[in-house]
C-alpha cells in the first residue's frame, strides 16, 4: 500500500522497525556494495582495529534507512533526497530500532520530510533526514 500525501500531517509517525544485526547482515551488505574494508567483514581485523566484532559500513545503513522510509511509504513514494549521519557502530548482537517523524510538507512538489534515528543499544547509530514524493 503507498502512502497518499494527502492522508500525511506533519508529526506523523512512522511504525518503528527493529533490525537485528547479525554477521551475515553486517559481512552481506559490505559484499554486496563492494566494500571490502577488514573491518566489515574480517573479526580478527576488527579485533586489530580496536573493536570488539565487524561493523556495519554506512552503505548498509544508507540501505537500512530506505528499507524504514519505503516500509512506510510503500511503492509509490519516490526518494528525492537522503542525508545521514553515523554515530554509534552496529556491531552482531545487537538490535538497531528505527523511528522517525514527519518534519516538513511541501505541497508544490507534494513530498514530506521525515526526521529519522537508528538506534542500537550503545546510543543512536544513524540520524538525518529523508525527503519523498508521495502520490
């Protein structure tokens, strides 16, 4: 079901989404974007770097973030602009909950502004902004 611009108001919440992040998500999503940094993939050279296990590389959360915005806004809803900032890593283990909130509505291009955070249980690992056209 797409969302319609019309039935949105601004301070509309979006249905949180809780991602589990597991080994394959984190190895699965660097493969997949061509990052083949140690880091992402590699525990003992996460391990050398520092960390105590891989970590999500921003692709995936760039991936992660339109997975929550498209969940809500259905097949419809076109991206127009995307903007995130990374915080806290996502290490296996842990659960990452998305939440977010309709900021901004613009009736000449009918899009919606949704101010969103990712968060696991070290504090918020992603948090931007993620403007859509609705139908």
């Amino acid at each position: 079901m797409t969302q319609g611009f019309d039935s949105v108001a601004l301070g509309t919440e979006l249905p949180p989404l809780a991602v589990p992040i597991t080994v394959p998500l984190i190895a699965g999503g660097a493969i997949a974007t061509r990052d083949y940094f140690p880091g992402h993939h590699d525990l003992e050279a996460a391990r050398g770097l520092g960390t105590p296990h891989i970590f999500m590389n921003i692709l995936t959360t760039n991936g992660l973030v339109q997975r929550f915005v498209e969940a809500w806004c259905g097949p419809g809803g076109v991206f127009c602009d995307l903007k995130i900032k990374l915080g806290a890593p996502n290490f296996p283990g842990d659960t990452m909950t998305f939440s977010g909130t309709v900021s901004d509505k613009r009736d000449a291009d009918r899009s919606v502004e949704i101010t969103l955070k990712g968060k696991n249980s070290m504090g918020n690992h992603v948090t931007g902004t993620v403007r859509v056209r609705l139908p």
